[in-house]
C-alpha cells in the first residue's frame, strides 16, 4: 500500500532500536532513552525541508556567508501522554522550538478523541508544528489535532510518528494530503481493539510504568 505523504525513514539503526522496543521484556528506562534517539534520527529527516536565512559568519580566516533556521518559529506538539516521549528528542536538536501540548484520550467505545487539555504558544502561519505521538494507530487523534493546530492559520504541519497503522495513515491523507507524515515503520493493520499488529503494546504504558 502506498501513501504520498508517508515517510518511512528505513534506516538500520532505527531497525535496531526498534526492535529491542517491541520486545516485551525491555523496561521503561531503556524504552524512553530508545524512543529519544529514534525521534532525533525521524526529526533528522522530517526537518529536511525546513526553510533558512542566510546570514554572514566570521570564521577565523574570513567572512563567508552561512545558513541559519529559524527555530524560533518551530512548535512541538506532543499528544499527551505519550508524546511526551518524542519530545526531548526533538529538543536535542532544534532547543529552541516552543512546546503545545494537547490532552487527548480514545474513549473505549467509540474509538474517538476526547480532549482533556490544550495550551498552545502563538502561532504564526509560517510556522513548523510538528504533531508527535508514537502510535499512529485509528488517526483519529492525530486528525484532531491537526485540525486544532490549522484553526490557528498554520499551514506547514509534519506528523511524526513511531509506529503507524495503514489504517491511521489512510484515515489522515484522505482528509489531510497536505499533512506528511515520518514514521520509523509501518506495521500490518489494527486488531479488533484498534492496537497496532504486531506492534509493541501502550507506548505510554510502557513509558511511565502504568500497568
């Protein structure tokens, strides 16, 4: 199945790191520090478009000219909880991109969002917001969110992502083709309960020890 606005950044450490994650017997410290280096290796690639300014540098030998993003007009937006996760590693590498955080939780029976909690910086309409979550599994939170982020006029919104499901990733491009989405790999499908196949169980579970 292909998807225009996928990114599935297949790289071997990546492969590695993930791999020692779905194992049910990693515990939450090394769980949180791989989720980290796996954010900053899809950040590497999902900021690859971003726009610089030039600007001139003085070097110990001379002037040149160098190149400079605005970082300052960068947001992140974790979905709470678990996105939480993705954020440091995001951080490490552009420190001074603003945080909004959004509080969503998948009522049981409908398998839709419900929002908790919303508090977002200000937003210009040439900002980068990037949407984190590790699980992109029905969309419907990611849909969410990005609907809550373009009420604000901004128009270059990335999604970034752990694990995704067809289904999600469908759900998302069918309403939102102007939304990319980077994601570390792609898995089969969802099981009758919305759970990615195979997966590798609650990121936030998992993350903060929760059950």
């Amino acid at each position: 199945m292909n998807f225009s606005n996928l990114t599935v950044v297949d790289h071997p450490l990546i492969r590695h790191k993930l791999t020692i994650m779905r194992n049910k017997n990693t515990g939450p410290k090394e769980f949180r520090e791989l989720l980290k280096e796996i954010t900053q290796l899809l950040t590497y690639e999902a900021t690859r478009t971003l726009p610089t300014i030039e600007i001139d540098v003085d070097t110990p030998i001379q002037t040149t000219k160098g190149a400079m993003v605005e970082d300052k007009k960068i947001t992140i937006v974790p979905i709470l909880r678990a996105g939480l996760g993705m954020m440091d590693g995001i951080l490490s590498l552009v420190p001074n991109a603003s945080i909004g955080f959004l509080g969503i939780y998948r009522d049981p029976k409908t398998l839709k969002p419900v929002e908790y909690y919303l508090k977002f910086p200000p937003f210009t309409k040439n900002h980068y917001v990037f949407i984190v979550d590790p699980m992109l599994a029905t969309g419907f939170s990611i849909k969410y969110a990005i609907k809550k982020v373009k009420d604000y006029g901004v128009k270059n919104i990335i999604v970034m992502s752990l694990l995704s499901a067809p289904e999600g990733i469908k759900n998302i491009e069918e309403e939102y083709p102007d939304v990319k989405i980077y994601t570390a790999a792609m898995d089969e499908r969802l099981n009758d309960h919305a759970y990615i196949i195979p997966g590798l169980g609650d990121a936030g579970d998992r993350l903060f020890r929760t059950k």
